[in-house]
C-alpha cells in the first residue's frame, strides 16, 4: 500500500485499471518505442474518455465525463507515439 506522497509520485502509472492484455500493450509499447509506459496509459484514458461519448450512466446516476490529459516531457522524449495511439 502506499503510504506517503513521495511514494505516489514515484509509484509510476497505475496500469491495474486496465485489463491485463491493454497493459501488457502499453508496455510493450513503451519498450519499443523506448518511451515511458505512462505516455501510453495517459493516451489511453483520454482517448477512452472521448469514445464514451461526454456522458455515462452508473445505477441510474448520469454523469458527464470530464479528463484533462496532458503529456509533459522534453523536445524528443517521445509523446508522438503516444498521440499517434
């Protein structure tokens, strides 16, 4: 479990919410590509998030979708591949 902020931070991406096959993907991706695995993780949510449309419905609860997604990192580090997903 993780105890502290510092620990979160360093945690890297939390690939657990994606069914193993799609994270096994990204990092397979990532080590191809030799970019970070998270480029590709923070690719996927956003473009999950635009495919659901703006709205989603839990227990009759209808709630609108809202990710802001930004990939940080220097000229050359490799966020074109990711965008390119």
């Amino acid at each position: 479990m993780i105890s502290s902020i510092s620990d979160q931070l360093n945690a890297g991406f939390p690939f657990e919410v994606f069914r193993k096959e799609y994270a096994e993907s990204f990092q397979s991706l990532s080590a191809y590509h030799s970019v970070p695995a998270d480029y590709f993780g923070t690719a996927a949510l956003f473009t999950i998030s635009a495919l659901a449309g703006g709205m989603y419905t839990v227990e009759k609860l209808r709630t609108k979708i809202i990710l802001y997604a930004m990939l940080v990192g220097d000229s050359g580090a490799g966020k074109t591949p990711a965008y390119n997903l």
